[in-house]
C-alpha cells in the first residue's frame, strides 16, 4: 500500500494547521541504497553500526529531521556483509557444531535466518527496548515490498510514534517518526517510501517481495522511468536523482 507524498503532506497540512505550516516537504532520493521517501523537511546525515540478532555489526546509516512537530528518522542497514561476517564469526565453532554447518537452509552462522529474520528484529527492539505500549502492530507492504508497521504510545509522556520496516535488496529500512501528544498521527515517512532498481528507476513488484537469500524466489519488479536530477541540497549527495512518482 501506498499514497502518493503529494497527497499525504497536503492531508497533514489541513489535518495539523499551524503545526506544519513551515515545514519545507523534501522528496529525498538515495540510489546508493536503493529507496526514495518524502521528509517533513531537509534531513541530517549520520553514519553508524547496527548488531543484527546474530551478532554481526553492520553499517547502517541515518537520515534525521528533528522540527516543532517531532522527530524523523529514516535508518538505513546494510546487510549485504551478513554472510561474510557470520561465516567469519563461525570459524571459531566447535567442529560439528549446526552454526558451521548451515543446515536447514540456515546459513553457515545463521546468515539466512538473519536476513529473513531482519524485519520482525527491528519491530521486536522497538518493544524490548522502550517504556512504551502497543496501540497497533500489522503487515504491511509498500510498492508490494513486505513489512511490518507499528503504532506505539510512550507510557511517560503521551507521545506517539509510528515506525515500519522493510528489507529490500538487503537494505533494511525502518522509518519512524514521533510526535508530542495531542498531535496528528505522523504518517508522511509511511506513506511516501519507495524503491529504485539498480539503475534508479522506480519499481513497484508484481507480488508481494520478501528478501529471500534464494534469488529464484524473488519476484520481478515493474520498472519506472530512470530518475532525474533533483538540486543538490535536497538529495543524498553521493546518490543524485529523482524519481517519478
């Protein structure tokens, strides 16, 4: 499911009035990492390291808006490493031990199981992790990308957060905004996020797509137009372009 970025900040400028009259809408392009969203204004760049549930550290990379309407982030993983860093963490096994051996089409250390796993992981540190309470929790999809969305309400300040995850060419991407009680729901990342083929075009699948380690099972996308370029300031600057919504 989707709605076009247009449509959805138009809906929150009449839904939120005052709040959101300054923000500054940015359709955000990375063809490096393969996804395109609109941010409720310019987003900050960092670099980090996530530890996925089987122990390997990845770089990750966050983009972040920070406004009198909340916090956005958009975090990036990618697990392209995955398998070269488990495999490596296995070589220190017991000899016969199931992590060295890959059996059950897990993956030698488990690297299978972690990218198929990434999602529900991401959703599940939300919970573990946070004084917070489930208001709704669903799968979801987006260009028929498969994923999980999650509603939460903090338990000591009232304040909402909607967050999804979805793994896409091995990129895990988790989106979450936050906003002070009494705000409207803060949907502009969830409803705005899209991917970009190898060559930046903008794709929507044919089924639902889920990141399988076997790629004979995933389906093929339907492919957009390439994208094109977009200003310097409001775009990753190592991944220039737009695409056509």
């Amino acid at each position: 499911m989707r709605l076009m970025p247009l449509i959805s900040s138009a809906l929150l400028l009449a839904m939120s009035g005052p709040a959101f009259a300054q923000e500054d809408y940015t359709e955000f392009v990375s063809r490096e990492e393969r996804f395109t969203v609109t941010f409720p204004g310019k987003p900050v760049v960092s670099e980090t390291t996530w530890v996925s549930e089987y122990g390997a550290v990845l770089p990750a990379r966050v983009y972040s808006v920070t406004n009198g309407a909340g916090r956005h982030t958009l975090t990036v993983v990618d697990y392209r490493p995955v398998e070269r860093v488990l495999l490596e963490k296995a070589m220190g096994c017991p000899l016969g031990a199931e992590t060295c051996q890959g059996v059950g089409d897990t993956g030698i250390g488990y690297w299978k199981n972690d990218v198929r796993g990434a999602v529900t992981y991401a959703i599940g540190k939300m919970l573990t992790e946070r004084d917070v309470k489930v208001t709704h929790l669903m799968w979801n999809f987006m260009e028929l990308v498969a994923g999980n969305e999650i509603q939460l309400t903090n338990n000591k300040d009232q304040s909402r957060t909607f967050a999804s995850a979805y793994m896409h060419d091995y990129r895990l991407v988790i989106a979450e905004s936050t906003v002070p009680k009494g705000y409207p729901p803060p949907t502009v990342l969830q409803q705005s996020l899209g991917w970009l083929d190898e060559q930046g075009r903008g794709i929507r699948y044919q089924y639902p797509y889920h990141n399988e380690p076997d790629p004979t099972v995933a389906p093929v996308p339907i492919r957009g137009r390439p994208a094109v370029a977009v200003p310097a300031d409001r775009i990753d600057p190592g991944a220039p372009g737009n695409v056509p919504r």
